[in-house]
C-alpha cells in the first residue's frame, strides 16, 4: 500500500480517486473499505438509486448572490457535505484520521469522527481547525461509554452521532474471502480501555449471537438517557423506518441520519435515497435529516436535498482521497463534490440550499402549466 502524496494530473471525479485507490490499497484493506454486506445488493443500490433520478433544469433565474451556505445544528457551514464515520483509517495512510481531519478542514468541511479510529479523539481534535462530531457506539458497559462522551465534550466535538443499525456486525463476505485481518500496529485505541466482558460458554444449541453479540445492545432507553445526560445535541445514524424515526423524536434526538450503513450491515435495505422521502414525511422539519450512502457527485448531494436532507455524508470517497494523496486528497475530494454541487445549483435555478425543493426533480406526473 502507497500513501501518496500527490495528486495525479486527469484525477478529476471521484471515481477517478476510486480507481487510482483501488490501485494502491492492498487487498486486505481493499476488501474493508470498499465491501459491503453479503452479496453487496444494498450497496449497489446506494448508487443506482441515485442514477435513477433525473433533475429538472431550469433557466434564466436570478442567481445574483448564490450561495451554498447552510445552518445546521448551531454551526453555519460553507456547503451541506459533512465527512462521515470510517473506522482505522491508518489502513490507508500513516497520518489516517489526523490527514483526513486536515484535509477537511482546510475545505471548511465538519468531520465525524469514528468510536474506531486508529489515532486518539484528542489527537484529532488538535489537528482539526473545522468542526467535529463524534460517532459513538453504544458500549455493553455503558459507564465506558459515558466516559466515551466525556472525553468528546472536553475534546470540543460538537455533537455526537450514535450508530444504531449495527446491534451486530453484517455479514461481509468479501473480508472473509480475503481474510481480513488489522495489523498489529494498528486498533481502535479509544477502545484501549474499555472492560472485556465475561464470555460464558454456550450450552448446546445456543446461538452465540442471540446469547453473544446481543447482550447489553443498546435500546431506546439508552438513547434517552443519552439525551438527558449530555449537552451535545445527538443524532441517529442508520435510521430508515419511520416508526424509529417517530421513537427518536420522543427520546428528544436533534436530528436523524437516513442511513443503511454503507450497504455494511443487513443486506437488501433499501437505497438510503429511497428511504429519505418517508423519513421526511414523518419528521415533518422537526429535526434536521442527514443522508449517507452513495453520494459520488454533487448532483447526488442536489438530489437528497430535494428530498429532504439538510446535508449528506460521504464516507469511501474520502478514504480513497486520504489513499491517493492523504489530506490533499481528502481536501481535492471534497472541493471537486462541492463545485458539482454548485454547477447543479446553477443548471436547476438554486441560488441557495433553502431554493432546493421537489420541484427540481423531473416527474412525469407533474401537471403542465400553462
């Protein structure tokens, strides 16, 4: 594996940097980042969702002071692409987390950083300039994990994202055949404390993950008290029902994350762009909605803000940034989604996120007007 430094001339899209990674990332790393679940049907579909959906160009609009601006949860960013979770991303570069919170924040770009990363909360905290979040599992010891949310507090992350759709890990196939393993130097070192629980063995028949895996999984009590206890604004990442969306409202979450996990955990979720609209129904504007899952141009980011979304997420691309060219390339990632971006707002008459709504997105059913 190569960390690189530079750029290449002709990298001009985020599939180039997915190509010129797969290049450079071995295959144990490979099979990590870039698989999914089973037969990756729900990854697949992260994409083609997107592909599927055709925008409504409109011309001749006043676009005098166009901006990309947008509020969200009290911070005000330059654009709605948020850096999301990937856990031990020292797999890919020697700098991991701490290059890719440098590249994101010479963009402006907010970062969530992962309950997994390979370097410390606090280290990446000091090498960040622009705003962090903190991705949080909810820990069988749950005493751990308020130290967890302690230390993000003290470390100046600015909202906690809890993970909620992964009570277990997916079955990942493509790890499997290639027998992935982490190298020894690197782990989760936020984790380096947390108690390893008593293992008892299992009696005949029993499953190990109904008996294992599932203990001490965290439930919507959890997330109350999680709520009550902080004074960071939470979020619910991998929510796609509306019926959690409905339970999250209750425990007082600030805002929800329409996720499927990267096509990581339960194969055969639908696309998250396909779940987005309903989630919208139900939250109604009460709290802001974040999309994640398939985002690769800045149409995309134009498509899920036309659905509902106040922002999304991008997760592999970054990390296929951070393989090429380390921060540079995290930071060349971000620049080329966000000129996309404004390129789409332009071409569909947007001069600001509040512009985009339903009626950039081509319908047949749409009525004619006179």
């Amino acid at each position: 594996m190569t960390s690189g430094h530079d750029i290449p001339p002709g990298t001009v899209s985020l599939a180039d940097y997915e190509a010129l990674a797969r290049t450079r990332m071995g295959e144990n790393a490979w099979a990590y980042i870039a698989g999914g679940s089973a037969d990756e049907l729900t990854m697949r579909w992260n994409r083609e969702a997107f592909d599927r959906i055709r925008l409504e160009g409109r011309v001749l609009r006043e676009m005098t002071g166009a901006t990309t601006q947008v509020e969200l949860l009290g911070l005000t960013l330059p654009y709605p692409i948020l850096v999301a979770p990937v856990a031990f991303q020292r797999l890919v570069h020697p700098d991991g987390e701490i290059a890719a919170a440098l590249g994101a924040s010479a963009l402006g770009a907010a970062m969530v950083v992962s309950t997994l990363a390979s370097f410390t909360i606090e280290d990446i905290a000091r090498a960040a300039t622009a705003p962090l979040w903190f991705q949080l599992y909810m820990h069988y010891d749950r005493g751990f994990t308020r130290t967890l949310v302690q230390r993000a507090e003290a470390a100046g992350y600015r909202a906690l994202v809890v993970t909620v759709d992964a009570s277990v890990s997916g079955l990942r196939n493509r790890q499997q055949r290639a027998g992935f393993r982490l190298p020894e130097d690197i782990a989760a070192v936020n984790l380096a404390d947390l108690p390893q629980p008593a293992k008892p063995p299992l009696g005949p028949g029993e499953s190990p993950i109904f008996r294992g895996m599932l203990d001490g999984a965290a439930t919507w009590r959890d997330i109350a008290t999680l709520v009550a206890s902080t004074r960071l604004p939470v979020l619910l990442k991998g929510i796609i029902a509306p019926d959690d969306a409905r339970a999250a409202l209750d425990c007082g979450v600030a805002g929800l994350i329409v996720s499927n996990h990267g096509g990581r955990t339960l194969d055969t979720l639908p696309a998250s762009i396909d779940a987005l609209p309903r989630i919208a129904d139900t939250v109604g504007g009460r709290v802001p909605l974040l999309l994640d899952g398939g985002i690769r141009r800045g149409t995309d980011v134009l498509k899920a803000l036309a659905f509902g979304a106040r922002a999304v997420l991008i997760g592999r691309p970054c990390v296929y940034g951070l393989t090429v060219a380390g921060g540079a390339g995290v930071a060349h990632v971000l620049s080329l989604l966000r000129a996309e971006f404004e390129m789409a707002m332009a071409l569909t008459g947007c001069a600001s996120v509040a512009d985009i709504d339903p009626a950039a997105i081509w319908s047949d059913d749409r009525p004619l007007h006179s």
